[in-house]
C-alpha cells in the first residue's frame, strides 16, 4: 500500500499542475469561455467511458499491467499537450488523458486487494488522502512554472512537468508495484456474468434512500465542477489574475479539503450525523457561491472561496458515507459504482453549462445560479433526511 500511495502521489500532482492552466492555454488559442468548459469537460467524459473498461481488463489480466500502462500513456498525453499548437490538439490531449485517467478504478481495486475488511477503509483512505495531496502541490507548483501573468504564461514547461512526473510514477511502478491480484483470483473474477452485475446495479438502485443521495451528490458535483472550471477565466476578468495566483489558491483550499476529508469529516460526522452534515455542507457550498461575485478584494475572494471549498469538501464524503450505510454489504460494489458514475457524469455535465452560461449569459451567472441549485439541494436534504428520515 506505501507504494500505490507513493505512485498515485506522484501521478496526481502532475495531473495538478494542469488545473491552473488549461484555461489560459485555450483561451491562447482564442477559445470562448463555452469552448472551455466543453475542454474541461471531455477529460471527464473520456474518464467516464473508459474507467469501466480498465476494470474489467484488470480483471482478467492484473491491475499491475493497466496501472503501468495507462500511467506511461499519461505522460506521454502531457508532452502532446505542451507541443499542442491548436485548440483542437488541446482537446485531443485532454481526451486521451481522461481515457488513462479511467484507471482510478484499478488504483481503487489494488487497494481493495491488498487490504482486508477491517482495514479496508484506511486503505480507501489512503487514495483519498494522495488525491488531496496531489491538488494542494500540483496546483501550485504549476502556478510557478505557467507565471503569474495570462499574457505570456509558459504553458509548455508544467505540461513536461506533468510528463516527467508521471513518467516517474512508471518507472516507481516498474520497479516496486507487485501483482495485487493473484492468477486464481482472476479466474474466478472472470465467472462472474454481466446480469450477475447489472443485477447488483438495480439492487443498489433500488435500496431506500438511494434515489434522493444520488440526486444531491451529483448537483453538488455539478455545481462545484462548474465553480472549477470557470473560475480563472473570472478571476482574470476580475482580478487580472494568472495561472499563478490561481495556483496558489487552489493549493490553499485543498489543504482544507484535505483536513477536512483526512479525518475532520469522521468527527464530524459521530457527533452530528451524515445527514446533518449534508445540509450544512449544501448551505456553506451555496453561500460560498453567492458570495464570489460580490467580492472586491483579494482577502474577500480566499474567504469566499473557502467557504465554499469547505461545503462541498463537507458534502460529498457526508453524501458517500450516507449512501454506503444505507446499503447491504453485498451490494457495496453496486452501491459505489453507480455514485460514482454519477459524480463523474456532473464532473461532465457542470463545466460544459458552466462554461456556456459564463460566456453567453454572464460571468456571474455560474455563480448564482450554481448557489441557487445548492439552496434547492439543501432544503431537499433537510426535508428528506432530517425532518422525515424514516422514509430514507
């Protein structure tokens, strides 16, 4: 486990440092802001097609060889995107760097291999915690190499950073990564039909609650993938920001993401109840919305911001946890599965309508909007899982 925790660490902070940047690369090449919330959104949507295909191929064959593979084709899909000279080659690299993203899957399965039912959530924890500590560095790291100033940002140097980053994850990988899954277990993997899953799939869907969870999780995820993906072309707008500052300020708020979700959120949750945590996940995420366009000064913005990195740093380990509970143990798999295809599908959906409503309605309108459907998602939460949870 130290060392898929050592790989994906390094994998993800190269896959951070790209976040501050896209934005300004495409709008380099004249894109609109719709164009840009369509680029972020298709690394989502290569994501969503392929994670189930790179499952079922570490099935049969071990999540070593797929692990490999897709890591050293993500290093190869940064170096493409730091000689792309078109916003058409943006988008062809971002799409084929979602297609290996879909191995989070199998980064999730060796956990589950290597761990047993009693420590099976601190291994899931461990994934978790090196996704936070890939978007606190790689964020600000890339913010440094790109600049501080949009007009003449580097976009090539943190693209080859990304590149050699997940080159060395390979070769971490090549070295040290054992098989998690033995030969016999693959056999037996492998006698498992797809009615014996889609059956699983429709038992989920079917358990109590479940319905109204998966609602709320993906029009938080929504709204905060839109907040992500259109935020350094307002801040530009607003604040003549650059890749830099932006960097820097999604690295301060994932260190609070990465509090929050590293073990806040358990404490959190014993004393007040996931439910309860929902509803005040849902209010922080909407105040934090409404609160960016009115802010006037950089103090104010990291305040606002925070707030409503907080909420939805609040709401979505609350809404997992929600979800799982109310699940048998043998519909787990069903149960994760369907969340987070849904969250992926938001991931897809929030940037291409934030993106849109930015640049054809207005700037803001992301923000309201967004700080809209989280009251909606919070008045739901509140009369669905407080006043009548019997019902779910």
């Amino acid at each position: 486990m130290p060392v898929l925790f050592l790989i994906v660490v390094v994998d993800l902070i190269g896959f951070g440092i790209i976040i501050p940047l896209l934005p300004f690369y495409a709008e380099h090449y004249q894109a609109s802001p719709a164009q840009v919330g369509l680029l972020m959104a298709i690394y989502s949507a290569a994501q969503f097609i392929s994670a189930p295909f790179w499952g079922r191929l570490s099935d049969r064959i071990g999540r070593r060889p797929v692990l490999l593979g897709t890591i050293f084709a993500a290093s190869l899909s940064y170096i493409w995107l730091g000689f792309a000279d078109s916003l058409i080659m943006l988008f062809a690299a971002r799409a084929v760097g979602g297609l290996m993203a879909g191995n989070i899957s199998t980064a999730f399965a060796y956990a589950a291999d290597m761990t047993t039912k009693e420590n099976r959530a601190k291994g899931m924890g461990m994934i978790g915690a090196a996704f936070s500590i890939g978007f606190i560095l790689g964020p600000a790291l890339g913010g440094i190499l790109a600049g501080s100033d949009p007009a003449s940002a580097d976009f090539r140097t943190p693209s080859f950073a990304a590149a050699g980053l997940s080159a060395l994850a390979f070769v971490l990988g090549l070295v040290v990564l054992k098989e998690s899954l033995p030969a016999e277990a693959r056999a037996k993997i492998a006698e498992q039909t797809r009615v014996a899953r889609m059956k699983a799939l429709f038992d989920a869907l079917k358990t109590p609650g479940i319905g109204v969870l998966l609602i709320l999780s993906f029009l938080a995820t929504f709204v905060f993938a839109g907040l992500e993906s259109t935020f350094a072309m307002w801040s530009r707008r607003q604040f003549d920001w650059g890749p830099e500052q932006n960097g820097y300020l999604f690295a301060f708020i994932g260190f609070f993401a990465a509090m929050i979700q590293g073990g806040l959120i358990g404490r959190l949750a014993k004393k007040f109840g996931v439910e309860r945590l929902i509803f005040a996940g849902s209010i922080a995420l909407c105040i934090g919305l409404a609160c960016i366009p009115f802010t006037e000064t950089v103090p104010q913005l990291v305040v606002a911001m925070t707030i409503a990195a907080i909420g939805f740093s609040i709401t979505t380990p609350a809404l997992n946890t929600a979800i799982s509970v109310r699940g048998e143990a043998d519909i787990q798999g069903g149960l994760m599965g369907v969340t987070r295809s849904a969250t992926t599908l938001s991931r897809m959906t929030g940037p291409a309508v934030a993106g849109a409503a930015f640049g054809f309605i207005g700037l803001n309108t992301p923000y309201f909007s967004g700080a809209v459907v989280m009251f909606i998602v919070a008045v739901i939460a509140f009369r669905a899982l407080i006043i009548r949870p019997e019902k779910n």
